[in-house]
C-alpha cells in the first residue's frame, strides 16, 4: 500500500518536473544549457530532456541539442512551408562565407592563416561582418612570435546551422583523413601578408 | 584563351555570360573579377583540367596561368600585384621544374608543386564544405525559434545584456573618434575671397592698363588646390570690385583670359564698350 | 479496401496540418488569428486547433486564445517556479560600456584618465554602476600626486565575456584588421593642400 502511495507520488513529481522543464525551454529563444537546467530541475534533467525530445520528435516543434545547451525549434522538414527570405542585407558575400568555413574547420586559426589558404588578403570588414552575427568570437592568442589573435566559432554558430558540436561539421572527418585541416602556410609568396606578427601593417584592399 | 574564357562563363555565371561581344580586356577584367585572388583563379584553372586535383598537372596548370596573365598584360589590363607574385613563383617553379635540380638547401620543384597542389585542395575542400554548410537548414531561415520567448530570470547571469562585440565595438569607436579629433587639427591653406579683394585692390592702383586676371593670382608656393582656390578667390573679388564700380572686366569668349582694369582714374561710362571693341 | 487507403492518407494529411500549425503558432512573436491561420492550413483549421489545445493542457505549455487571436503560452499554475522578472535584459549605456571598455585596454587607469581618454566626464554612477555588477574593482592607488584611485577589471569580467585572460582581448591593431576600429578617411579633395601624408591617416565618424 504505501509503496502505491509512494509511486504515485514519485510520477506526479515526475510530471511536475517534465512540465517545468517543458515550459523553460518553451520559453526561451536561446538554447539553455544542461547545467542550467539541472540548477532548476535536479540531477536527472538528462533523462527528462531525453524523454522530452522523444515526445516531440514527431511533432511541428523539436527539442534539439546544440553546443551543449537546449532549444525548442520548427521542425526541419517544415522548411519549405515556413522558409523566410534571408534579408538582402544580411546575404553575405563569398569571402565571408568561406572565412567563415575556413574559421570553423581550422579553429583556432589566425587572420594570416585565413589569409594563407585563401591566398588573398581578408577584406576590413570580414570578421566584423562574422562576429556581428555572433558566429565567432577572438580566442586565445598564439603562442608564437609576435603572438597573433586566433578566431573560433560560437555556440550561436552551432545553433545557427543546427549543429550539435563541431563534430558534426559536414565531412569535418573526411578532410582530416585527407590532411586538408591542416592551417599552416605551405607556400612563400602566396597570401603574402600572411605574417601574423606584423597584423598592424596588414591593412589591405 | 579563349576556351579559358569560355568555361568562366559557365563557372561564374551571369555578369560574364552576358557580354557577347565586348572587347578582350573587357572580358578579362569580368573573368579577373569573379575571382578571390590569385590561388583562387589557379583553382578554377585546375578544375578546366578535368581530373581529380591530386592528379592535376602542375606544369600545364602554371602554363595556362601565365598564358592567362600574359594575355591580360598586353590588353594593358592593370593587374594587381598579387597576381604578378603568383605569375613570377609559377614562372619560378616552371623552371625548376624543367631544369635541372641544382645543389642546395632549396626544397626541390617537385616539393614546390606538391605544396601548390596541397593548397589547392584545401580551398577547394574549404569552398566545398561552405557551400554544404550554408546549404544546411538555417535558424531563422529554415527553422526557427520561438518566437514570443518569455522572459524568464533563468540563469542569473547578467542582468546587463552587454556582448564582447558591443565592447570591442565600443572600444573602436572610442579610438576613432579619438584619432579623428586630431585630425581636424591639420591646417588646409585656401585662399579667402576677402584675401583676394584686399590684394586686388592694392595691386590695381599700379596697374592702370588691361591686365589678364591670371597676373594678379600670387605666386607658386601652395601648388595645386591653393592654385585653384586662388584662382577662384580673385575671380569672385574681380565680380565684386566691379559691382562696388571700383573695377572693369573684359572677355573675349566663353573660356577666354578674363581682362581687368582699375576705373578709380577718372574714366568715363561711355568708353568702357570703345576700348573693349578697340582691342579686338 | 479503397475507404481504408483514403483514411490513411486522410490521416496524414491531418497529421502535417496539425504539426504545420504548431510549428507556425511557436515560432510567431504575435497571437495568430483563425483568419489568418486557416488561409495557412484550411476551413478545418478550428478543429486542429481544438485538438491541439487539448493535446497541449495538461503540459507545461498550453494553447490559449488570447485576444482574436492564439498563441502558446506556459502553463498558468508554473509562473511561480518561472519566476518572472521584469529587468531581466536591460542595455548597458553607451557610456557604460565605452568606460568599460577603456578600463579593460587600459588597466590601471584612473578616472581622471579615463575622462581625459573619452573626451568627456565620467558620472560616478557610471563606475558605480560597473563595480556593483561585478566587472570592475579599485587597484591600487596611483603614486602621484593625490594618489588617485586606479581601476581594474574582474575575473567576472573575464568570465562574462568569455575570456581566459586579459592578453585575450583582440589589440588595437587586431580591431582595426577585423573592421572594428572604422577608419574612413575623408576630406580626401583637400588633401592636395595640407599634409598629405596626416590626412591619409585620419579618420572620421
């Protein structure tokens, strides 16, 4: 009898906590992460949010993970219904969208190793561009003479194109197999201003 | 070159497609255009080749670069430096690769092919993974997230939304207002038109005859815009001295040396058409 | 035989409507009107949103009709444990921040200098206001006359911004490179006269 008595107490809090859950993720625009939510709901908020992303899996809303936070987001294959136009002003241009890949892939990198496997000088403006959409941000600095800024993407990066960690960059393990993850400048005289130490004179176009 | 230009048009699309008939350095500079600099181009080069870039040819691909440059020089087409450092390293490596390796501490031309070609891949790989990361479904675009989000005090972290690029934004701002306020510091010498009148006036006294406007202007010092905002000083005092009636104008046509005379000495109204006609 | 393959495609054709609306009710900033809603969906769009609004009322987030229109929003009786605050993101000044942002570059500094580098005084508030949230604190004084108060940046700072040191903070020169130190020179028609070479350097907001 108590033991009943117990289990049925046991599920509501359970319920209780499920719906709790349910509704700080619902609330929120950003992913929230799993300690966060585990300050709020206990230790076994993993479990719960598993049980949560399974109930909506089939549904017109998902619970996905992204750089180690939560989001309730459309489903993917509602795309086509729900597109919306990317504002012109926001389209980027082609440098930028391949700093960006050359940032994500080969992070932490420098500006001159950018520089190097482009073989063109990245234009002012470029990483002000990438880092106002909040898709990377200054890292760590190089320990090598003259002590470059690298660059590194964000978790909005990973929320942005729906990526659970940069693991799951398309073909990321492919290209490192391949060696093409490697950043170093292999050729003198190519993206010749690719000397990070001397960043200040790097001024370009 | 000209099968060259042809696969470009297919490869960058619209702006080169639609000129049929333009003329060559026109087309050129269109072609030179849709690249992102010089490795870039060489890699659209590579892919005419039509063979996986780890077998591309190294040699026929320098070739056809410094074909390409060489034509764009002769158009008189003005090519950035970049492109001239590429065309001399490739011109380089043709050589080593064709010669000969010498003695020394220089990797061989073989070496230098294997890391052009390395490079290549790279951006190649590197375009290729952008292309599939943007065509990934887009927060915003293709999902998206809620849209009326409740403010919930969740995390506690900040009750000040503050990001570090609005700090780094900030910070730059802060430094170019600063470098612009020394900036306005730095003279501009122009000449004032109350300058002019002043000079005029006391030049006229001893220059009873017609005299062209130019011979009154001060001398060379100053150069180009202090020259020009002379010039345009003197003009306006000429029109103003002459309105006050202290002064007579003359041209002979439209762009002509423009004449002045001083009229203090007594000259009467009736004569000022007699002389101009007199001097025809 | 026939009837039933018709159900099945009924059936699915009902489940992409409801999960279409759900997605369209979570991802808009507005209550949605049936109006609006059944040009999206259909004439049947009231029965979805019926079905919907019982699937979702013992959950954390429920439907409700609010005005003309609907929306979700979460459940009623959570509000204690959501625990609303009103000032939850509130915009630092413009002042705030660029003082911020000069004690960061330019630590130890004093006020004094703080004020002559921004051109402007600085508001007591202003420092109070950076101290109380935990992003800069008093160093040591400085050993001139008056011995001024210098001020200096926190761990939380660090913390907040996402730094693991103060030599992470992009320089002057990196700024500039990112496009974030904007330099546009202009008056570039004068520069014939006055020095050239000053002109060329010179920036303007």
């Amino acid at each position: 009898m108590i033991k009943e008595v117990t289990d049925a107490h046991e599920v509501e809090a359970r319920i209780g906590k499920l719906r709790l859950l349910e509704a700080l993720l619902f609330a929120s625009t950003e992913p929230l992460d799993e300690e966060t939510l585990a300050g709020r709901i206990g230790p076994e908020v993993g479990l719960l949010l598993e049980e949560l992303r399974a109930h909506y899996a089939p549904r017109g809303v998902t619970l996905v993970r992204t750089g180690g936070g939560w989001a309730f987001r459309t489903a993917v294959d509602l795309a086509p219904e729900l597109r919306r136009e990317e504002e012109v002003s926001r389209k980027l241009s082609r440098a930028a969208i391949e700093t960006l890949a050359i940032i994500a892939y080969h992070q932490p990198v420098t500006r001159g190793e950018i520089e190097s496997i482009r073989g063109v000088a990245t234009s002012k403006g470029t990483l002000d561009l990438l880092m106002e959409h909040g898709w990377i941000r200054p890292g760590k600095r190089r320990e090598t003479p003259g002590r470059p800024l690298t660059w590194i993407t964000t978790d909005h990066f990973l929320d942005h194109f729906g990526l659970e960690t940069l693991r799951d960059l398309p073909s990321v393990d492919d290209l490192r197999a391949a060696g093409l993850l490697d950043s170093r400048p292999v050729l003198l005289g190519l993206g010749a201003t690719a000397d990070d130490s001397a960043l200040g004179t790097g001024d370009e176009t | 070159m000209a099968d060259l230009l042809a696969e470009h048009e297919a490869d960058t699309a619209a702006p080169v497609a639609a000129v049929a008939e333009e003329s060559a350095s026109e087309q050129l500079l269109l072609v030179l255009d849709g690249f992102e600099g010089p490795l870039d181009m060489l890699l659209a080069l590579g892919r005419d080749q039509k063979v996986d870039l780890t077998r591309i040819s190294i040699l026929e691909l320098a070739d056809q670069y410094l074909t390409f440059v060489a034509e764009a020089r002769k158009v008189r087409l003005e090519l950035a430096a970049d492109y001239l450092v590429m065309a001399a390293w490739l011109a380089y490596l043709k050589s080593r690769l064709l010669l000969p390796e010498p003695e020394g501490e220089e990797p061989s031309g073989e070496d230098m092919a294997a890391a052009l070609a390395f490079q290549l891949q790279r951006l190649e790989a590197m375009k290729g993974v952008a292309e599939k990361l943007f065509a990934r479904p887009r927060l915003g675009i293709d999902l998206h997230p809620r849209g009326a989000p409740e403010d919930l005090d969740l995390r506690r972290k900040s009750v000040y939304e503050v990001t570090l690029f609005d700090l780094l934004r900030a910070y730059g701002q802060q430094r170019a207002r600063k470098e612009s306020g020394v900036l306005h510091i730095a003279p501009v010498r122009l000449y004032s038109m109350e300058e002019a009148v002043q000079r005029l006036s006391s030049l006229l006294g001893r220059m009873p005859d017609w005299a062209t406007l130019a011979s009154f202007l001060p001398g060379g010092e100053g150069g180009g815009l202090l020259t020009r905002s002379a010039l345009a000083a003197h003009f306006a005092a000429t029109l103003e001295l002459a309105k006050a009636g202290r002064v007579e104008l003359r041209q002979e046509g439209a762009f002509a040396p423009l004449y002045v005379r001083g009229r203090e000495a007594g000259s009467r109204d009736g004569d000022i058409s007699e002389e101009a006609q007199s001097h025809d």
